[in-house]
C-alpha cells in the first residue's frame, strides 16, 4: 500500500473529477493543479495550489510549458525509500507527488472536425500530459498515475479506505497509460503525414482508422476494445472486436452478434454499396460470398431474383439490402431462417415483422462506410501484417471498358456485364459470376482452377433451374486459356467480361469471336482471397 499525500490533477475532461477531488481531500491530499483545472476544483470550494507555487517557476508561452519541471519530474520519479534518491530530492526541494490524473489534450478529435486547420492540429498535441503520466507510470512502485476518469471510483475507494492505493492497481493503471500514451503518439504520427504532404504516411483520420494511399513506413493502428465475442471462428478461439466498427453498423434487434457474423455482415455491407444508388437490390451471402444477388422494381422483388440463383445455400446466410427494408420484403425473407439483415434503416412495419425471430440481427449500416473507411489490415501469423488500400475500382459504363472482339456487346448485354461485374468483385477468387442485367444466374467461387469454378457456376444455375442462354460471363481475373472461355460459351453466355492481360488473350479473343461471344476487357483485376 502506497499512501498518497500529494496530488497533481491537470485534465481536459474534467468528468468525474470534482467527486474524485473531493474524496482526496476528504483523505487529506493536498491539491496541485494548472489552469482550467484549477480554476475548476477552486469554483468548487476545493482547496488547490498552482502548479506554479509548486515549482516556483511560472506557466508560460501560452501554456506550452508549465508542467515541464524537475520538481514535477522529480517528484514523480525519485525513488521513495532510496537513500540517494532521497538525498538528492531533499538538496533540491524535491517533494513527493504520489498521484497524477491526466488526461490529453483530444488531438483525434480535433483532427476530424470540420474545417480544422493545421495550427489547431498541432497546438492539440499534448506535450506536458504525456511526460507526466509516463514518469508516473514508470515509477508505479510509488506513483499512482490515472489516465482515464473511469478509474477514479476504484482509486478515491481504496484512498478513502486506506489513504493509498495498491501495487496491484498501480500497474494495471501504469499499463493503461502506457497504452494511452502509445496510441496518441501513433495517431499524431500516422495523422500528420496527410498536413505536411510528406510521403510514407497514413492520413490517420482518428485513432484505429488508418487511410492514405501509400504503405507506411511503420504501421500505426490503435483501435479500442468494442466488445468481447463468445469465440472466433470456432468454439476454442477466444476472440474480441476491435475498432470503430459502431460508426458505420448499429444493431437494433437480436442476440449479440458472432465473430462469423461480423465477417459475414461486413461484407454484406461492401458488396451492397456498389449499388447506392440503383434501384431496389439485395444480395445474399454465406460465409463471406454472395450465393444470389437481383435488382428489380422494389425490394421483394429484388427478393425473388436473389433467392431464385440459389435456394438451399441461403438458409443461415446474411441479407443485405440497399434501401430501406420494407414491410413486404421482411414478410417474404422472414419465411427463412437467416442470421443477419443489413439495411440503411428499416420501416417500423419490417421491425414489427423481423423482430419476431428473436435470434435474427438486425444491422443499419451507412452506405456512405465504404467511401469513407482507410486501409486494410490483415493478419497473417508469424506476428505479421499485410496493409492495401482497399479496392474501389468499379465499372459502371460501358465506356470504362475496351470491346475486344469483332462483335461488341449489345445495351441488354453490357447491362448485364456492368451488374455481373460488380457482384464478381466480391467473390472469393476463383471467380465467375454468370448474370442477366438484373440478377445472378450462377456463381462460382474459391475454385483452384477457372475452369472449375465455371462448371461449379453452370452445375448451380441448373440445380436452380436457371437457363444460361443469353447470359453473360463475369471472370475475377483474366482466363488463362481458351478453355473457360468455351466453357461459358457452351453453357449459353453470349458476352464476357474479364481484366485481360493474359499471354494468351488473343487465343481467348479468337475463341469467343469463333462462337460469337462478344467480349469487353475492364484492365482491372479484382482477386480476393
């Protein structure tokens, strides 16, 4: 147990803190303070000293240095007991400060607040409230260092019990500072990359959302703790989400989501972005890849042509649609069982019906998340990361892509290559989509060979009792050989769209142009593994 005799509080969030003083001096800790703080605990009645008395020696440039002191620093860090330390502190009027609650100045905040200027960003640096915590923390034998108001309660009840706080409690605070400090060093780094235009950085719009379009130097990512999760992907994987997941998802009915789920509802949400905008769509994913995706003129029907590409693989699958979920709609998917419907918003009539399946989740996601999310991350063991800015190529015109063979596609077809293309974008690689300007008609994903997810692709729309003739092919990536391109052409697809850039292209051109295939390159490959 180390008693507390004197305290130095200087913070910016001042919640809790008049409570929390008011049990120290309840205790009989003597106050220092700076500033609005100060002026705080004395409008309160509270008895408090300048820092300034302290060390005598004034605050000054503006505030820049006022904390910054050896009889700050040294009353943090000396030794109690030591008898050097002790020596020293005596032969220089060093006097104990045995608690310190800081918190910093909101540089993350300030960043994103509209209109902020570079002179605001970098006078929210904090520079005093960071050295502080860090003397205290690294002295936690002897010094109480407080970082985030949550924990007064728990130090003002053992100071009012036993006029000091444990060793236990004092490093599981040291190590809570530590982690603080760390990420707001991080996010001042990742963050002023984008003001000073230098390259390497990272455009940290706020603490845990990394953006840019260049890899880092160093990769710089805080992200709080959101909520722990019942396991990861199986029942004997502890797992935990992390980051600012709240700002683009908000749960409004159903049992907590699962670690499948938020993989699943994710990219739910990046795949029905692609059609802000259209009209009436909705997808349908199982285990991250869309089993069916249709279009038409409201969302039943959209419904109807998603559910129509494949009818056993949606059973425990994720909906996602990219406008309001209606009453009708939810009447009609609520007559399966699903995990997960994702929506800007729902009617109060979807509500009354889906929320009748109690384990069902209902997600309202901003169709605006994708334009505004960073990089990527990704782990990939052996303590390793992998960072891409994710991919937001599209094609929506038939003037993005390149006619290669003698025919080109007619307006049915292009508008069927344009739809199928955005649905390819987002199927595990491998990948071939089989669509009509309004739906799926056949997916084929996570094929080791093109080939195979063709045939996987064809052998699924005939199990649906969908025709592929007069349909149109989409290929994640170039065909390697002629012989996917057959495939399709056999199965009834009468155009193609794919990257091109295969050594092969003009024996693939001249096979579609031998069977009539109208065939358009986009230049742009979309792999996802």
């Amino acid at each position: 147990m180390q008693p507390i005799r004197r305290a130095l509080l200087s913070v910016y969030d001042k919640t809790g803190l008049l409570p929390f003083a008011r049990v120290l001096v309840g205790a009989g800790v003597e106050l220092l303070s700076t500033g609005g703080t100060a002026r705080a605990l004395r409008e309160a009645g509270l008895p408090v000293s300048e820092l300034g008395e302290f060390t005598g020696f004034p605050e000054m440039l503006d505030g820049r240095v006022k904390t910054l002191h050896p009889k700050v620093h040294g009353g943090l860090l000396y030794l109690r007991g030591h008898p050097e330390h002790e020596a020293t502190a005596d032969r220089h009027g060093i006097r104990p400060i045995d608690l310190v609650a800081v918190n910093l100045y909101p540089f993350e905040e300030t960043v994103v607040r509209p209109g902020v200027t570079r002179a605001d960003v970098v006078e929210n640096i904090d520079i005093g409230g960071p050295a502080m915590l860090r003397s205290a923390a690294k002295n936690h034998e002897h010094v109480t260092a407080i970082v985030d108001p949550a924990d007064y309660e728990e130090v003002a009840a053992q100071v009012q019990a036993r006029g000091g706080t444990t060793l236990e409690l004092r490093r599981r605070l040291a190590v809570k500072v530590y982690a603080r400090t760390a990420a707001y060093d991080g996010a001042i780094a990742a963050h002023l990359p984008h003001w000073f235009g230098a390259g390497g950085g990272t455009d940290l719009a706020a603490v845990g959302r990394l953006g840019g379009s260049a890899p880092p130097d160093r990769l710089i990512v805080d992200a709080p703790r959101v909520q722990a999760l019942r396991y990861g992907e199986n029942p004997h994987q502890p797992a935990a989400l992390y980051g600012r997941f709240a700002d683009h998802f908000r749960q409004i009915h159903g049992k907590e989501l699962s670690y499948n789920n938020i993989l699943d509802l994710t990219s739910a949400a990046t795949l029905i972005s692609e059609f802000r905008g259209d009209a009436p769509t909705l997808a349908i994913l199982k285990h991250t890849n869309p089993c069916g995706v249709g279009r038409g003129a409201s969302l039943c029907e959209a419904w109807e042509k998603a559910l129509a590409t494949d009818r056993q693989a949606p059973f425990g699958g994720i909906i996602a649609v990219n406008q309001p979920m209606d009453g009708p709609c939810a009447t009609a998917i609520a007559e399966i069982f699903s995990e997960v419907v994702v929506a800007p918003s729902f009617t109060p009539e979807a509500v009354a019906v889906l929320q009748q399946k109690r384990n069902l989740r209902l997600i309202e996601v901003s169709m605006d998340s994708h334009a505004t999310a960073g990089g990527e991350i990704r782990g990939v063991g052996f303590e390793s990361f992998l960072w891409q800015q994710p991919d937001r190529a599209t094609v929506r015109a038939r003037d993005q892509v390149k006619v290669v063979t003698k025919r080109a596609p007619s307006e049915d077809e292009y508008q069927a290559l344009l739809f199928g293309w955005r649905v390819v974008k987002h199927v595990k690689s491998n990948a071939i989509v089989y669509a009509a300007a309004d739906r799926t008609l056949g997916i084929g994903a996570g094929q080791m060979s093109r080939v195979d997810a063709s045939r996987i692709a064809v052998w699924k729309a005939g199990e649906a009792g969908l025709s592929l003739r007069g349909s149109v092919v989409c290929s994640d990536a170039f065909f390697p050989f002629p012989d996917g391109l057959v495939a399709a052409a056999e199965a009834g697809a009468t155009a193609a769209i794919q990257p091109g850039g295969s050594k092969r292209d003009a024996e693939v051109i001249a096979a579609a142009d031998a069977r009539g295939v109208a065939m358009v390159f986009t230049g742009i490959r979309h792999f996802r593994h």
